[in-house]
C-alpha cells in the first residue's frame, strides 16, 4: 500500500539529526533515511536538541531546513542523568546488549525515564494532526506511545527497535520488564532488525504476559500488535559514490601510500564495550604470534571515536583500550611498523568510504549489535574488480544476511586469528564472488527499502481505537 498522501509522518526520536549544510556526507545514513521520508510526505521530526536547560519549560523550537521541519526541545540536567545518561545507557543497553554484569537498577532512573517521556508526549500531542501517522525510533522511547494514547492520540503509532531484543529471562532482570513491555501494546507495529530479536519479543509476550501469538501478531487483552523483521540498510550507491569522490579517494590515496605496501585491516566503530574492540584486539594479536612471517605484512586500523563520555562504563573502556593498544604496541613494534594504528577522531563519510576502499579486510566484531552498519558500509565502498574481504561476528544482526562474510565467533581469538589469515589468503575469485552476493543483498534492502517495508505496514494497519 502506498502511503496516503494525506498522511503526514512524525517521527520521534531521542536526538534529531537535521539536514545540514551541503557538506557530501555530513549526515548519516539513518539522518539522510528519515529526512527524505519526510521531505515526500510532510511532517515533523521531533526531539531533544542535546541542549540542556536549568528549567524544563516545554519550548519547541521549530526549524525548517531544506524542506525538512525539526521540532527540538531542550532537558534540564536532572532529565539527563536519570533517562539518557541513567536508564537509557546504564539499564537498558547494556542489558539488551547481554550485559548483566553492567545493568544499573536504579529507581531515579526509572522515575526520570518515565518523565522524560511525558515530557515528550505532553510537548509533541500539539504538534499532531488525527490523520498523521507516527515512528517512534528506539529504546529511550519504549513507553512514549502509551503515553501518547493516554493523551487521546488515535493514530497509527509504530516504533522501530535499533537494538537487539534479549532473550526472555535476561530481560526478566529488569525489575520494570513486565510493565514496559506491556506499555508496548499500545502500538499499533513494532518492528526490529531480524527475525531473532523478534522471536525473542514473542517469547516474552507470550509467556511472561500470557499474550497470543498469531502470524506476524500478537494480542494482549483487546490490543493487537502487529510484530515485523525488517533489517536496516544503507544507500549502499551514495556509499560507493562516496568511495569514488574527491575526498574519498583523496584518503584512499593517503592510507595507500602510507599503508608502503602492507594489507590493512579497518575496524570502525563507535568506543561501545558491545562492539567487541578488546576481543578483536586480543584475536589480532594471538595472529601476529601464530603467524610471525605475516606481521610485518599487516597493520590494524582502529578507528574509535568516544562516546558517552559521562557513563563510567565508557571511560572504563577507553582506558583499557588505550592500556591494551599501548602493550601490543610495545610487545610486538619495530623501528618500521606499529601493528596497531589506534584513533579516537571522527571522520567525514567521504574519508571514511575511502579509508575502507583501500583496507584488505574489514574487521567488524561486535559481541551483540542490533545491525551494525559498518559492515555494510564496508562491503560498499569495496572496488568491485578487487574487493576486500568482511569479517564478521556471528552475533551482528548484520550477519543474518551477509552469510558471504567470514563469519566468526568475536569471544574466540583464536578463530579471529583464523579468519584473518584465510581472508589475507583469499584468492580474488572468492572475494568477488563474496563480495557480488553481499552488494546485492546491501543494494535491495537499502534503507530505502527498510523506511518503505516499515511505513506500509503501518500505514496497512488498522488503527485499533486506543
Ligand atoms: P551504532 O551502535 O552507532 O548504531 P552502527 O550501526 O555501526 O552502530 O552505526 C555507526 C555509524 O557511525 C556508522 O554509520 C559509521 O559510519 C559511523 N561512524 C562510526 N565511527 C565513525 C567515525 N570515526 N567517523 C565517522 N563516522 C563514524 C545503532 C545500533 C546498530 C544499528 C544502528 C542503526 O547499535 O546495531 O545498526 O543503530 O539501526
């Protein structure tokens, strides 16, 4: 079903990402993905700015920037320490990323999660018209369409899940699980990146909730909820394009040459503890001492921008990182070659599409991760008549449909070690055929495609009368 065009979409999510400048590449790929499904249908993107401000007051600040309309507000510090800082990233993702062990329960948390999204639904209820449809985006927002639908709201509400669902008695740790997935009820889809997280959802609907699981839905009292897998892609052409762009090549050119003849291996990734950057290391460095007569062959690129700076996790992390890079360095470097290339900075998405053209393989080895679009990324800034090889954890969404990659297992350095090898041997006829089955399966579900699948199946919902 095509989209109504009297359906306007407002879409809500933690941050917003607006159109800037006319810098190639400025915004990410989900940005660029929710900004043009805006620009066809009309609508706003509502969010927190980021800013913080002493006193909570409400005020949206509207802004329309190349045909996109923004509406942001601003959180008092309390807010975020308690919903961002607090339950957003010390309960809930370490717990959906399988990390027990540094899941905070902390009643403050809860109580501030729950406010801020009264918050958002008391300043966003204004902004929407009956026939609008909404997109909810990921899990700082679990309980905003229930709050919405106690305002009144009746329209379609759908909410997207960008990370993974844990299984039925993890999630059973969080002391609020029943009542915050029992909120989920009241949209109308919910949709996640595989059918594994999906399947996970259903297992706990049905036996901690006591819900009936039909095809594709499942019924709690008199609400059905329509549940669908539907894996997140890039613009796998803009990518490729990107890779052949002055400043792509520019930095292709720049790792070539200072690369002297050596295979790279990249790893991109934000400094998370879920993205396996420990593992990877330590599975790097069980090759070098396996494979003595390859060392000089190779070097890592680990390219590791900080994020959450303000959650001890993180600032833990990134102090063992640096220990670990330090004493590989230090145990295995010669006067000519550094076995790890480790920065902190960000990169434009032009120089980044160049830096993955030009490494041999691309190591991507998170322990958990809802998709991962590097591996993506990765697999499309890739020469077609030379690609490079993608390795790749078992335990990314992103594997579930790029079954051509090396796959591995990133808790094993010992297979890590193993896949390093076979891709650094890997004949050019394997990486092609590799490669073309992976690009082809990047190019059909692009993030086109996942915008498009979502928005019909809610727009082909009917909107059970809250
Ligand atoms: P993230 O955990 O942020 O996303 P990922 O999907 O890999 O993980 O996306 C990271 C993005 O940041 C990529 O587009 C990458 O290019 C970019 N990036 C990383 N390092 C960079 C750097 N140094 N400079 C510039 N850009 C950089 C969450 C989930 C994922 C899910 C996405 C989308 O955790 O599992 O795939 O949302 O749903």
């Amino acid at each position: 079903m095509e989209f109504d065009p009297l359906s306007r979409l407002i879409i809500i999510s933690n941050r917003v990402s607006a159109p800037k400048g006319t810098e190639t590449g400025a915004q990410g790929g989900l940005a660029v993905a929710l900004s043009s499904a805006l620009r066809e249908t009309g609508g706003i993107w509502f969010g927190w700015s980021g800013e913080r401000t002493d006193e909570f007051t409400g005020h949206i600040d509207l802004q329309r920037n190349q045909g996109v309309t923004t509406a942001t507000i601003d959180l008092e510090d309390q807010d975020i320490d308690e919903y961002y800082n607090g339950y957003a990233n010390r309960t809930l993702w370490p717990l959906f990323h399988y990390r027990v062990d540094l899941a905070e329960y902390e009643r403050d948390f809860a109580g501030g999660y729950k406010r801020v999204n009264e918050r958002f639904a008391d300043t966003a209820v204004p902004l929407i018209d009956p026939a609008d449809a909404i997109w909810i985006q990921d899990y700082h927002l679990f309980p905003l369409g229930e709050e919405l639908r106690k305002r009144g709201c009746k329209n379609r509400i759908g909410f997207f899940l960008h990370i993974p669902w844990p299984p039925r008695r993890l999630l059973s740790i969080l002391p609020e699980a029943r009542a915050l997935v029992r909120s989920l009820f009241a949209y109308d889809v919910i949709g996640f990146h595989t059918d594994e997280w999906l399947q996970a959802f259903v297992d706990f609907v049905r036996d901690e909730l006591g819900a009936n699981v039909g095809d594709g839905v499942v019924t709690l009292d008199d609400r059905t909820l329509r549940v669908i897998a539907c894996p997140i892609g890039i613009d796998a052409q803009e990518f490729a394009d990107l890779a052949a762009s002055v400043k792509g090549r520019l930095a292709y050119r720049r790792m070539r040459d200072s690369s002297v003849g050596r295979d790279m291996i990249v790893g991109v990734d934000r400094l998370d503890y879920s993205k396996g950057l420990e593992e990877r290391f330590l599975g790097y460095e069980r090759f070098l001492v396996e494979h003595p007569e390859e060392r000089k062959e190779v070097f890592l690129l680990q390219i590791a921008p900080p994020s959450r700076g303000e959650v001890g996790s993180y600032q833990k992390i990134r102090s063992s990182l640096e220990r670990l890079a330090g004493r590989i360095n230090g145990a295995h470097a010669d006067t000519d070659w550094v076995p790890i290339r480790y920065v902190n900075q960000g990169y434009g998405r032009d120089e980044l599409a160049g830096v993955y053209r030009a490494a041999k393989i691309g190591l991507v080895t998170p322990l958990r991760d809802g998709m991962n679009l590097v591996a993506k990324e990765y697999v499309a800034a890739q020469n077609p008549e030379d690609p490079g090889v993608l390795i790749l954890s078992r335990f990314a969404g992103a594997a579930e449909q790029l079954r051509d990659a090396v796959l591995v297992n990133p808790y094993s350095a010992e297979e890590i070690s193993d896949a390093i090898l076979l891709a650094l041997r890997m004949p050019k006829e394997e990486r092609i055929r590799r490669w073309s089955a992976m690009m082809e399966s990047i190019t059909t579900q692009d993030v086109s495609w996942w915008r498009k699948t979502f928005t019909d199946a809610l727009l082909a919902e009917e909107c059970t009368p809250a």
